[in-house]
C-alpha cells in the first residue's frame, strides 16, 4: 500500500466520522432526500475543485476559476434560445480556450499564476457585468421547464451530483493513466528536474488551466440552467471552497503530490460539516470557524505524520549505517 493511498485511507476516515457525528444528531442525513441534498450542495465547489486541484499538483494555482463561471453562466443563459446542449458545449470550449490561453500566457512571461489569475479574475467579472449589462439573466419563462430534468432524482443522483463522480474519476484517470497526466505531476514535484528528464513544461501548464477553465464553465453553466438565471456577481465565494477541499484532500501547495479523488473526499468532508452545522440552525459564521478549524487540524496532523515519517527514515538509515 503506497503512502498516498494509506493518506486518503485515514481522510476517508475522517470523513466518515464527521458525517458519523452529524448523522447521529440529524436524523435526515440518512433519508434518501437528505444524501441528495447533500450530493447537490456539493456540484459547484466540486467541480470547479477538481480543475483547480490539477492546477495546484502542476506547482500552480488558478484563482479565476468564480470569475469564469460567472462569465460561462450569463453566456450560457445568453445562448440558451439556440438548445442547451449547443449552448453548454460552446460555454465549456470556449472556457477551456481561455484557460489555454491563460497557461500559455503564464508560460510565456514565466509569471506567477496567482498573480496573472488575480487579474484575469478581475478582467473576467468586468467582462461579465459589460456582457450582462449588469443585470441578472433570466431563462425566458415559457422555457424554464426544460431544465426541469435537471432537478430530476435516480435514486440519491441527480444530473450535476452525477456528472461530478463522472468527472472526478475521469479526470483522476487522466492524471495519473496518461502521458499528459503524469507531465503535470513531473512539473509540480519539479520543474528544473521535469526539464533534465525533457519533459514539456509549456504542454501541462496549458493542459491544466485549460481543463481548470473549462469546469469552471461547465459548473456555471449546469447551475445556471438548473436554477434559471445568471447573476454577474454569482459564484464569488466558491474559490474557497474549492481550495479548501484541495488542501483537505491531500493537494500539495508547493505541488506534485496529492490525487482528485482526494479532492473529493475532502469536498464531502467539507460539505458533511457545513450542511451539517446549518442543520443543527447554528449561527452562520460557525460554518466558516468549523472548515477553518478542520483544515487547521488536517494541516497539523500532516505535518507531524510527515515529521515523524522523516524521524524514523533518518533512524532507520543510522541503523543500517
């Protein structure tokens, strides 16, 4: 058993316990309804992580991905009279063009990605409230009944909750299965090593923002179909809980380590502790102090577990020598 999966063992474990916990207080959290609201509640922050998460294993950091589906829900509302198949495929291409261009712009000026995306972050929302006219796009209502199949249940899975797992262990198959998957996880343990081995430093850092953008277009888009409308300012809030999942699941900051499904298990950590806490009817900023406070404590306890992994490996090497 590898280290990294004897890691999302024991977050997995974390996990089970928070909903374990919270289950024993709140009897919903075992219906049926209750685990699809809670699968639901997880699709924006999920999918917009999972992009970010690859974004943070090349040794980068997207922060435009709030921006980005604000932008791809009020052009997908936009669009929506031409289908919403036409409309979702267009938004989700032309997402994954920006993020392309936007790696390749990092690439080229050899700039940090967290300055370049703070101000493609800002560029991006003026562009959206110019193409909203700094209105809330509305579905036309003699329409709104085709996103119905949307809200739709198949058992505890709805069509977003669905499309998450689907994405999820498709894009951890890319990562770790695939040539272009494995060049993110060589740049991000070390570019001036990745070089010597002549691995591509310019092809994964596109590919990552790429795919980073283009979830972040198809997150905005499904929510916005889903709930109707499209607002300029929407989605602000959700690079947080993006990265905190990340970080919670096992992604390294400095990059190079870390996997997608851990991304997930740290999303459903995250949101069994947040729907958890509102369901109880706490205060509302007992939400942000228990996600602070968990990611404290898994940040902690990496780090004594890698402390005393390195104690040990140094004893053991004394020993032999």
């Amino acid at each position: 058993m590898t280290s990294e999966t004897k890691s999302n063992l024991a977050r997995l474990g974390l996990m089970i316990a928070v909903y374990l916990i919270l289950a024993a207080r709140i009897p919903s959290y075992y219906s049926q309804p209750g685990i699809a609201a809670l699968l639901d509640s997880a699709v924006l922050a999920g999918i917009i992580a999972v992009g970010v998460g690859l974004t943070m294993i090349a040794g980068e950091m997207d922060l435009s991905v709030g921006s980005m589906a604000a932008f791809a829900g009020i052009l997908s509302i936009q669009l929506f009279p031409y289908g919403m198949v036409p409309a979702l495929v267009i938004v989700v291409l032309f997402c994954g063009l920006l993020g392309a261009l936007q790696g390749f712009c990092i690439y080229k000026l050899n700039i940090s990605s967290m300055v370049f995306t703070i101000g493609t972050l800002i560029a991006l929302r003026g562009l959206t409230l110019v193409a909203s006219n700094e209105k809330t796009v509305l579905i036309p209502f003699e329409n709104i009944a085709e996103t119905d199949f949307l809200s739709a249940k198949f058992f505890v899975f709805s069509i977003p909750s669905a499309t998450l797992l689907v994405l999820v262990l498709l894009v951890d198959f890319f990562s770790r299965r695939t040539l272009w998957g494995r060049e993110i996880f060589a740049i991000g343990g070390g570019r001036g090593e990745a070089r010597a081995a002549g691995v591509s430093i310019r092809r994964p850092i596109i590919v990552a923002f790429s795919i980073s953008a283009a979830l972040a277009g198809l997150a905005g888009a499904l929510l916005s179909f889903r709930t109707g409308s499209a607002s300029p300012l929407g989605f602000e809030a959700v690079l947080l809980e993006a990265v905190t999942a990340c970080l919670i699941g096992g992604i390294a900051l400095a990059g190079g380590r870390g996997s997608i499904l851990g991304v997930l298990i740290g999303l459903f950590t995250i949101r069994f502790l947040v729907s958890g806490i509102a369901a109880l009817g706490a205060p509302f900023w007992m939400q942000s102090l228990a996600t602070g406070a968990l990611l404290i404590f898994v940040i902690i306890a990496e780090a004594a577990v890698g402390y005393i992994t390195r104690r040990r490996r140094m004893a053991r090497a004394l020993t032999t020598a």
